[in-house]
C-alpha cells in the first residue's frame, strides 16, 4: 500500500498553501491520508497548521539550529533518512520544493517526476514538458520511491477540519557545513496578495513601457484587490523583480480571474496562466496571441483601458 | 566584490551543454504520438546552459578562472553544439555519446565522473532544460558529489573559494554562500550570452573535443522514470472579443466578478 510523505513549505511561521495542494495530490495516490514533515528551526506554528489540514494523518516536526533557512544540502539529508518508510515523497513545484526534492531524489537513487499534474495510479502520472507544449504519462517501478514535485496549480488546496497528531522527529542524517544563508530580500509584492494564492491577478507586459508606468497596474490591483504579476519580457525590461514573472520559468498560477494587459502572450506565458478561470486579454494589437486563449479579448490601450475600468468598477 | 586577477579562485570550470529543440520551433507531436518531432529541426544549446557558459567564460575574462571545459552527453550529433560552446570561448569539450533518452539522474552520474576526472572547482549548468522542462540535474549532481547547490542563480560572485550566490525564489532574491566546488545552476538574468563570430566558428574546429561512452565511464542509464505516452494538451478555446471597456465590465459582472 502506497505510504505518502510530504515536505512542507513555510516562512515567517506560517505553513505556504503549496503544502495543502501537495495533500490533495496524496489524497489521489493514498485516500487515506498522507504524513507531512515540517523542517525549522522553530517550526510549532506551520506544524500545527499542517495538522489542521484534512488529509493530513500525522505531522513530523523536525527542529534544530541548522534548519534555519531552508537549504537544500541541509534539509534533503533529513528528508532522505525520513524517507525509508515511505513510497512516495512529494513537495511542492515551487523554488523551494524544485531547488530541494532532486537532492533527496539523489540521495535515494531515484528519479524524480517533476511538475506532476495529474494522478493517473499510485505509480503513474502526467506531467508537462516543453513549455506545456506536450503532456507525457510516466511510471516509476515498483522497485524505486516515487519522488515529486507536485505542481500546485493543478491541485485545489486541501481543507481544514483534520486533527493530525504532531510528532518531533530526530533523523540520523549528517548535515553539511559548506552551505550558508546570506539574506533574503523581498520581492515587489509589497502589501498585495500573493501572486500565487490571489484569486484575481493583474497583469503587465511589455506594453506597459515602464517601471514608472506599472503604477497603473498596481493601482487598479488594489482597487480590486488583485495581485500583480508580468510577463518575462517587462521583468527583463527592469519593470518589475523577478519574483512577479508568471510562466514556464516564472510562476505558474490559476487565479480565478487573470488581466493580461500589454501582454502578447508567448507560449512560455501562456503555460503559466492556462489553469486560471477566466483569461481576460487587453491589448493594442488585434493580432497578439493571447487573444487565442483568453476569454474574454479587448483590442484597446491599456492606459485609457485601465482609467476606464477603475471608473466602471467604482 | 573585487578580484584577485592572478591569484585564480577557480582553476577549471565544467559547463554542462544539453542540446534541444531550439527556443523558436514550434513543437509538434509526431501522428503516433511517439513523441515530439525532432527530425529536420533546428536544434541548439539549451537557453539556460548557453548562460552558464556565457558566466564561465566571463569569470575566465576576469581571471577567477583559467580554464573553461563544455561536456554533454547525447548522440554524436551533439557535437555541433559543443562546437558552438567552443566557438563562444570554452577551450575544450567531451563529449559522452548515448543514443537513447539520457534522464536526469543518469545524466548527474556522467557528470559525477567527469568532476571527479576533471576535478572543476566549479560546474555551471542551466536551471532546466526547455525539453523536458525537469529542473533536476544541477541538483542531483551536487547531491551525488556530496558537495553545495545554489539553483536558480541571477548572480555569481567569487572569492578565495567561496562562490556567494543570489538566487531567484518565489518571495524575490535569496543570498546564499557556498565553499567551492559546487554546482550552480543558471536562471535567465544572470546574463545575456555572445554572439557567435565566424572567425571563432573557424577556431572552434581545431579545439580538443573528446569522446567518451556511458560505458567507459563505468555508469549504467538509471532505472526509474519511463514515458509512456505523449498527448497534446488540452487547448483553451478563444473566447469572445468585446469592443469597449462597458461590454468587458458587464461580461466580467455576468461571468460572477465585482458583483
């Protein structure tokens, strides 16, 4: 019977919602619950969140000094030795889980199934390859772990309503010296929604023609209380950091509503936004390839768009 | 962060070059949906691995480090894009040739072996590669060799055997430091890559390229991961076009937002 560990994400004490979307990937592959393990150096708090989670049927809590940051040298040996008792080992396919589960996945001499967006059987999954451009079914034998990263946008977040146990694990691994934390500097967030739980996002691309121009967006995002996202083009172009690009290399969300303004819609975008509800498009050429996939199209400018919806919406 | 021009940091850098189907084709399922056409279609370095190279040759430049090598691993046609590392700058190549599909974790195990023949004080290679989209090897590499990973690079500093790496995470720029050697992979704004001039192209053809085999190197293609079956994705159908921003509100208020 398939036994399915999961690697929690969190910062700041609270437990990142890619850990509720990983327990209901489990719930497909296990129905009857999965365990998660929390690795910090004070992790309580995300702990007793993850044993809120249905689904959830035991927490490991996993702290010491050296779990501080989450690196990944550090963390994938102790997820290696937990490991032992388990079938399946997920995270989630965000820079976290994508920097940390190949490690383990070495570790244990295993591959690793990358992006899993459906469950197809305890051992079979389909994934996204070339940009989204092509889905492959793969397998992994009996004989090996599976290990994954699970690609959040495709699994809803599990609910509250569990009552997990919270068990402090102590796993016998060796933990490197060579690795060590500098900083973390935030992002262009701010005091929006987080771009990859928002349940409506605004967009800009390089139409948008500058930094200083951006301001539109942002403005119009909090009227409607949207996250901001961009394409790669206006995060290269120096618009806007790099934790706001959403795509293949960027972030891949599914809001319910998504505003792509300026945006033409390379396909390298369009993977990230392909879940999202509606899709709506505003941009001054007709023939810009996000009108292909979006919903809902307007040709127009988006400085006069974006005035005009503001008024529209007030 | 200065350097020590003269007292190099970094004796050799190994690149890893994956070739794939370039950034620009369009991808097309073959009709048994066999897997994607790769036949008479343009094939390069991976986007992301090109920056790794582009980043090695540039610490070269800076005197960090004295030697540049550019391995990949794939059938002999894989040499072309190992020319077109030379052709950039890189001063050697080898060349692993196997014919079949190289996964990740085999391809981390040829690259063990060759860290440990070549001994790099630093291996550079792409974040993922734009094929198979897998975002593994860099990682797997470090983990087998038992030495540091910083992923996700958008700067690369050097210096007295420490690289100190920032990182593009989902909550902005982490700062990492690491002892050398280690593996960094690439993300796309640590740099933006040469161009290719005829001369080097001309060059790059009396450069040392070697071969080697999965055998020789004593590594099996490891188990695991098998693909069986391929399907185009799901398509979203095109919406409706609406012609001003009062028919975008009401299809917006209709469809169940800002009711």
């Amino acid at each position: 019977m398939p036994k399915v560990l999961i690697v929690a994400e969190h910062s700041g004490g609270r437990l990142n919602q890619s850990t509720a979307r990983c327990v209901s990937c489990a719930l497909q592959i296990e129905g009857n619950g999965a365990d998660v393990v929390v690795l910090g150096q004070d992790c309580a708090a995300p702990a007793a969140e993850a044993a809120t989670l249905r689904g959830v049927a035991r927490v490991l809590s996993v702290q010491r000094p050296e779990n501080a940051a989450p690196l990944a040298a550090v963390l994938a040996p102790q997820i290696a030795a937990l490991a032992a008792g388990y079938s399946h080992v997920l995270g989630p396919s965000t820079t976290f889980g994508k920097d940390l589960m190949p490690r383990v996945a070495a570790l244990l001499g295993a591959g690793q199934v990358s992006d899993l967006m459906s469950v197809e059987g305890p051992r079979r999954f389909k994934r996204p390859v070339y940009a989204g451009n092509a889905i492959v079914t793969v397998e992994v034998p009996d004989s090996l772990p599976v290990v994954a990263t699970v690609r959040t946008a495709s699994f809803k977040p599990a609910g509250a309503g569990g009552a997990a146990a919270v068990e402090a694990a102590t796993p016998g691994a060796e933990l490197p010296g060579h690795t060590r934390f500098v900083e973390q500097r935030g992002g262009g967030g701010g005091a929006r929604p987080d771009l990859q739980t928002a349940r409506l996002v605004v967009s800009g691309g390089r139409g948008v023609g500058s930094e200083a121009n951006f301001a539109l967006l942002y403005q119009f995002a909090a009227r409607i209380g949207a996250a901001v996202g961009a394409s790669r083009a206006a995060v290269d172009a120096g618009y806007v950091p790099n934790d706001m690009q959403v795509g293949q290399t960027g972030k891949i969300i599914a809001p319910e509503l998504y505003m792509a303004f300026g945006i033409s819609g390379a396909i390298q975008h369009l993977t990230g936004i392909k879940d999202a509800g509606l899709i709506v498009a505003i941009n001054k050429d007709p023939e810009a390839p996000i009108f292909q996939v979006a919903d809902v199209g307007l040709v127009g400018d988006l400085f006069t768009v974006i005035p005009a919806l503001e008024r529209a919406l007030a | 962060m200065q350097c020590h021009t003269g007292a190099r940091n970094v004796q050799k850098i190994m690149v890893c070059l994956k070739r794939v189907v370039d950034y620009n084709v369009r991808i097309r399922l073959k009709p048994d949906n066999s897997g994607v056409v790769t036949d008479g279609v343009k094939m390069s370095i991976n986007p992301f691995d090109e920056i790794a190279l582009e980043e090695a040759l540039r610490l070269r430049e800076r005197g960090v480090a004295a030697e540049v090598l550019v391995v990949g691993i794939g059938p002999a046609d894989c040499q072309q894009q190992l020319r077109t590392g030379l052709a950039m700058g890189a001063d050697r190549a080898i060349l692993v040739e196997h014919d079949d599909e190289v996964l990740p974790l085999t391809a981390a195990r040829v690259f063990l072996r060759l860290a440990e023949r070549e001994q790099p004080g630093l291996v550079l290679l792409g974040k993922q590669a734009i094929d198979d989209d897998c975002n593994q090897t860099g990682q797997m590499l470090a983990a087998l060799w038992g030495r540091p990973q910083a992923t996700f690079a958008s700067k690369l500093e050097i210096e007295a055997g420490v690289a100190v790496v920032t990182r593009e995470v989902d909550a902005g720029l982490e700062v990492i430091s690491v002892d050398l050697p280690a593996v960094v992979t690439t993300d796309l704004r640590l740099n933006e890559p040469r161009y290719v001039k005829l001369p080097d192209i001309m060059k790059a053809k009396k450069k040392p390229l070697e071969t080697l085999t999965l055998a020789g190197l004593g590594v099996a293609p490891a188990g695991g991961l098998r693909t069986v079956a391929w399907e185009a994705p799901q398509a979203r159908q095109k919406g409706a076009m609406v012609t001003d921003v009062d028919a975008l509100v009401a299809t917006l208020r209709d469809k169940g937002f800002f009711n």
